[in-house]
C-alpha cells in the first residue's frame, strides 16, 4: 500500500468515525496513520533479520564450498 493510499484511508475513516468534530478526525488519523508506521517498521525489522539470517546461511555455505575444495 501507498502512503497516499493510507493517508487516502485514514481520511475516509476518520469521517465516518467523526463526521462532525475536526480535531477529533485529525486525532484519529494521526493515530490511524501512526498504527500504519508501527506495522511498516516490525515489517522492516522482520526483513532485516531474514535478510540477516540469509546472509550467514550464505557464508556458512560459502564455507562449506571452501572446505570442499581444499
């Protein structure tokens, strides 16, 4: 998903949630979009450590290939 779709989103929500109280949509789509923030970073996190674990399933390999060849 697009941050303008999320925007796009949170807009929408917060005026069927708040159709008469702006401060109170602003509140909802900050916390709206600030929820859309947390789960993209444990995304990024999670990446990072299957990007990490595949990097030393590579040199163990890569290892293993060296010791092969000796």
């Amino acid at each position: 998903m697009r941050a303008n779709d999320m925007i796009e989103e949170a807009e929408q929500v917060s005026r069927e949630q708040y159709p008469y109280d702006p401060r109170a949509r602003l509140a909802f789509k900050c916390g709206y979009l600030e929820g859309y923030i947390k789960r993209m970073d444990a995304e990024i996190e999670s990446l990072k450590q299957f990007q990490k674990n595949d990097e030393e399933e590579i040199l163990t390999l890569q290892q293993q290939l060296m010791e092969k060849d000796i």
